[in-house]
C-alpha cells in the first residue's frame, strides 16, 4: 500500500515538471480548422520556414465552432467557417478585417470565387477563400439509364427508394427552391411553403437522409441517386467507376469555406503569415491534392499535371456551371429558425 | 432437447449481435479500399499508417494518461470522502449522497457546458489541465458509489480493537481498514478509468488547442470519412483488452 502510494506521488510530480517545462517561448498561431482538412506536412513546412509554431484543432461542424469563439473560451488567430457562417461571425462583430498588404499571395485567388464571396462578405474584408464546391446529383450508371441533367429526377416516383436526400435544412430547400426557379437565399413565405411542399411529397421516395453516409451507400450500388458535394464525387467516382457527378441545369448551390481571423485573436500577424502561406501555390496544390475538394487558387490550378483532374467537370467546372450556382446568405436567427421548422414538418411524417 | 437448443441459440444470437459490428470493424482494418462498401484487398497498410500518424498516436497517449491519472487522483479523493460521508451524522450524509449522485443522473452535456462556463469565467485556460480536472471531478462520484457499500459492511470494532491495541490511526487504517474496503476501492478504480476513457461530451467542451482525445479526435474525421488507421487502433485496443482478460480469468481459474 504504501509502495503504491509513494509511486503515484511519484508519477504525479513527474507529470506535473513535465507539463511545466513544455511551455515553449516563441511565435506561436492558434489554427481551428475541419477535421482532415489540411495536408498535415504544409504545417511542418509552415513552421521550417517562418519559426512560427502551429497550434492546430480541429472542429466538425460550423455550430460546434461558433460557441467557442463567441465565448472567448480559447484565443483561436486563424479559422476556417463556411460561407454562411462567415457572414454571421461578421455581422455579430467576432471577426476583424484582414490586412492584405500581408497576404501578398492573395493575387492567387481566382477573382470568380472572390465574387461568389462577396455575397456574405460585401468587399472581401473578412475573409480569403480555402475551398468550394458544388451540391449536385451523383448517379449510378447501371441504374439510371435517362440523360440526368436536372433536379426532377430527385423527385421522380420512378425511383421510389433508391433516393439518397441530403440531411441539411439549407441543402434541402435549395434544391427544392432552385428547382421551382426560387432563389435559394429567400425569405418569402409562399415560395418557402411551395418548397415544403415539395420536399414532403418527396419524404416517401427517399431511401434515407444522409450526409456522409451517402458515399458509401453509393460507392456499394445501394442507391440509383444521391445528393451530394463535389468534393466527395471526385473520390467516390475514384472507388466506383459507375458513378457520374452532374450539377441541374437549375443550378445549385455553390459554397466556400475561407479562412477568418477572430477579433479576439492574439497573434494577428502569424495568422496573416499563415493565410499567406496557405494562398501559395504549391502549398494550395498539396493541400488540394490531400483534401481532393476544389481549390480557389488558380496558381495551384496551372501547376496541377493529371489534366482529367485539371479538366474535370467535377472539380473546376465551367464559368457556365457557376453562374447558375448562388452561394449561401445567413439569413438572421429568426429566419433561420423558420427553414428549420419547415424541415421538420418534412422530416416529421 | 429442444430447449437446450434454443437456449443455446439465443446466446448465440445474443454474442453475434455484440460483436458482429467489432468483426466487421477487424475485416475493414485490414481492407485496402477506404470505403466499407468495398473489399479492395487484404492490406497491413493501415497499422503501418497509424504508427506514422503522430495526431492519433497523440490523441491516444492523452486519452490513456488522462484515464490513468484522473482515475487515481479520483479514487484516493473519493476514499477519503466515502470514510468521512461514513462517519457523519445522518442529516449532513443524506445531504452530501445527493449531492454526490448529481453528476451520475445528470446529462453529460450539462456537466461539460458548466464546466467549461467555470474555466471560463475563472479565466482559467483551457488545455490539459482542465480535461484532468473535469474528469477527476466527474469521477469522483463513481468511485464514492463503489467504496460506500464496502464501508457499510466493515465491522466497526475492528477499528477501535486496533486503536486500543496501540495503533495509531494512520497504521490502523492502513492495516485493519484498507484490506477490506480494498475491492471496493479498485472496482471504483477501474470505473473511473472506464468511465474516463469512455468519455467524449465533457472532453469535447472542456479541451483547449491541440489537446484530443481518441473519442474527440475521431469525432473531428466524420466530416470528411473516418480514417481506416482508426480501424485499425480499434483492433489493436480490442485485442490488448481481450488478451488482458484471458490472462486475469486463466489467473483466478488456477488460483481456485
């Protein structure tokens, strides 16, 4: 008993000189960022070139994140949001503007994406683009045997069943608001009860509401079509050669996930060095070829040498793609918590 | 006849269910396609990833030296707590058994939001130090609960047979109490480091930058797609627990 005793005391002090003498002076940036969102030697040479050590966490959700900035709990100097979340962080006044005059590889974003951008952040004075994509239909080959270029093939009874719906209250009414010629940010209550509608008379030709799932269930021949984001169609259509991504001539979403630095960041300069760096372009071909979602940087764009990737539809698709692709608006709380009563009255039966 | 069939059936049927989803994780750990939908070929990549992946080796250190320590930091303030409930007078100890059983019924996510509101408003970094204390502090209870039965049944004469013999408490209670309340206090032990290990709620709530544990570091890949080098972590865990038990069960079956 007391040998048990004296050796916890033990252990429990070396702990405790361990924990104290891993406090290391220096530049440091605290990076909060999706999980398996970044290739993880950029970080490594991010430190050999500038000194500057990397904190880096990661989160899972925009509303898993938002609380943590907004109660201060952790002093994060670079994150990572989605579009919408962008222009809420704005509005509640968390995020500063950035510095350009650090960012000198900014030059790289394509200016395209910039003016997506500025549908939630008017000027881009908050935020430089990481990554987007596109939401569209990915189809099974062998089981659809109909030219797929529109959203009525979702809602079509013929494939009662073999339906994947994407379990996201903003996806959802987008592709429902853009089918029926609706603008995907609106606020107007006819038009968002039409949506309704339609999605509930959608409800019993779903096979399941899905978000990641829905790669494996196409990758396994289990479903004829499913909703899902560009990113993921590169790497399932990778696995299962019978899978076709195709963005409705409706037109769909397209969203961005950019980089922010918090107002209450303590290290700004790192965090501008780090974005930079990040903007570079074979920093942004690594990361691009790791994480496979499209990259806004049309310097890694020219450096890219597989031309089916270069070329692919999938991953850049034409100007004429994207004009038809609006990207997401946050639409204030209230608004908000109407998109998600509707939902639920969908998903309810 | 046919009840010893079906009885055995249902056993089986019982086994298959809990741990057909631990098979089938094995099978895809060494499977070379990413996805589950697909047998790409028999692989040992994923264990030689894993070793090389210093985030999940990190994540699983933390989570092994966070169960251990909050576990016997828990289990000496738990002890000492469940001889002092033992001893007070009935009021102050039905007071004090309510309040201890509180963060048992509670929901963890009111424990780990409150906790993380405490650190906050004693700004009080978030980090390592603040997962320790949270596990510790909702450990505590476990450990109470498994020790308290024990106390109730010890013969209290022993003791103070003990003290008029010319002991002085701390030797009698090392000597005469400690033995038996032994058991409780390692079942209580073993809780918590289950209860610890087990945790993803309050950790997620309470950790600062580059701290994880497995359960949070996996949360973080849903996102994108679990990593098979988890698969393959998981198997490695499930065979180290397996072997463990075989061993302890050989153990008390030769001791009999």
């Amino acid at each position: 008993m007391k040998k048990l005793f004296a050796l916890s005391t033990l252990l429990m002090l070396t702990i405790a000189v361990l924990s104290a003498c891993s406090n290391k002076e220096g530049e440091k940036v605290f990076v909060y960022n999706w999980g398996e969102y970044i290739d993880e030697d950029v970080i490594a040479l991010f430190e050999e070139e500038t000194g500057i050590q990397v904190i880096y966490e990661e989160f899972e959700q925009n509303e898993d994140m938002y609380p943590k900035i907004e109660s201060g709990a952790v002093n994060y100097d670079v994150v990572c949001p989605s579009d919408y979340m962008v222009q809420k962080m704005i509005e509640n006044d968390l995020v500063q503007e950035i510095n350009f005059d650090n960012i000198p590889n900014f030059k790289y974003i394509d200016s395209t994406y910039l003016e997506s951008a500025s549908e939630f952040d008017p000027g881009n004075k908050y935020s430089v683009p990481y990554t987007w994509g596109t939401v569209g239909i990915l189809y099974n080959k062998t089981k659809v045997d109909e030219p797929v270029d529109s959203w009525d093939i979702i809602f079509d009874e013929k494939y009662q069943g073999e339906i994947l719906m994407i379990d996201s209250v903003r996806d959802a009414f987008a592709i429902a608001l853009k089918y029926l010629g609706y603008d995907l940010n609106t606020t107007n209550e006819a038009e968002l009860e039409e949506a309704k509608a339609l999605l509930k008379k959608q409800y019993p030709l779903v096979q399941a509401y899905v978000v990641d799932q829905v790669r494996d269930k196409m990758i396994g021949d289990e479903a004829a079509l499913g909703v899902i984001y560009s990113g993921e169609a590169i790497y399932t259509s990778r696995e299962n050669p019978n899978l076709e991504y195709v963005v409705p001539k409706e037109g769909s979403n397209v969203w961005i996930d950019a980089w922010v630095i918090p107002k209450n960041s303590k290290n700004k300069e790192n965090a501008e060095a780090f974005i930079n760096f990040m903007c570079d372009p074979e920093i942004a071909l690594k990361n691009f070829e790791y994480i496979t979602y499209s990259t806004p940087n049309f310097g890694a764009w020219e450096l890219i040498e597989d031309e089916e990737v270069k070329n692919s539809p999938v991953a850049f698709p034409s100007q004429e793609v994207l004009d038809r692709c609006t990207a997401y608006r946050y639409l204030g709380e209230e608004m908000e918590s109407n998109y998600i009563q509707k939902w639920n009255e969908v998903k309810g039966e | 006849m046919v009840k010893k069939f079906i009885k055995k059936f249902y056993v089986g049927l019982i086994l298959i269910f809990l741990y057909a989803p631990i098979f089938i994780l094995i099978g895809l750990s060494f499977n070379k396609s990413k996805s589950r939908a697909k047998w790409g070929g028999f692989t040992l990549h994923w264990y030689k990833e894993l070793f090389q992946n210093q985030s999940i080796m990190n994540a699983l250190y933390t989570t092994l030296i966070i169960a251990l320590l909050s576990a016997l930091i828990a289990t000496l303030i738990g002890t000492a707590a469940s001889l002092a409930i033992s001893n007070m007078k009935k009021t102050p100890r039905a007071i004090l058994v309510a309040i201890t059983n509180i963060p048992m019924l509670n929901a963890d996510i009111v424990t780990g939001i409150s906790l993380m509101l405490l650190f906050v408003a004693m700004r009080f970094t978030l980090g390592f130090s603040s997962v320790l204390i949270s596990h510790i502090t909702f450990n505590i209870p476990y450990v109470i609960l498994s020790v308290m039965p024990k106390i109730k049944q010890l013969n209290p004469h022993t003791y103070e047979a003990a003290l008029d013999l010319g002991a002085s408490p701390i030797y009698a209670f090392f000597k005469v109490i400690l033995p038996d309340i032994f058991p409780g206090v390692l079942t209580g032990f073993f809780l918590a480091f289950t209860m610890s290990l087990d945790d993803f709620v309050i950790t997620h709530f309470t950790k600062g930058p580059q701290i994880n544990t497995l359960s949070t570091k996996i949360y973080t890949e849903v996102r994108k797609g679990i990593k098979p080098e988890i698969y393959a972590l998981s198997t490695l865990m499930f065979i180290a627990v397996l072997l463990l038990l075989i061993l302890i069960n050989r153990r008390n079956a030769e001791k009999k």
